[in-house]
C-alpha cells in the first residue's frame, strides 16, 4: 500500500499508522503522519 502523502510503498507492519473513518492508512515516517493528521480528509480520496 501507498503512504497517502507521499506515495511511497509501505507495510502494514509500519509503526506510522493513523485511524480515519474506519480505515487505518500507514505512513513511511513521523512527518508523514503528523500531515495527515493535520488534515486527513485532504489526503483522502473519495
């Protein structure tokens, strides 16, 4: 799976993982996560 902010291929066994509407979305690193916590619906598509 994607990193929804900046696209890079990561696993589920990634320690950057964030909860939005019921669906987890993981992340390659901190900063990446803290983005999209910021503003999840932004990063969301549909």
């Amino acid at each position: 799976m994607k990193d929804p902010i900046c696209g890079m291929e990561v696993g589920k066994d990634s320690k950057f993982k964030s909860n939005y509407k019921g669906k987890d979305y993981y992340f390659c690193s901190a900063s990446c996560k803290q983005s999209f916590d910021k503003s999840p619906e932004k990063h969301v598509k549909g």
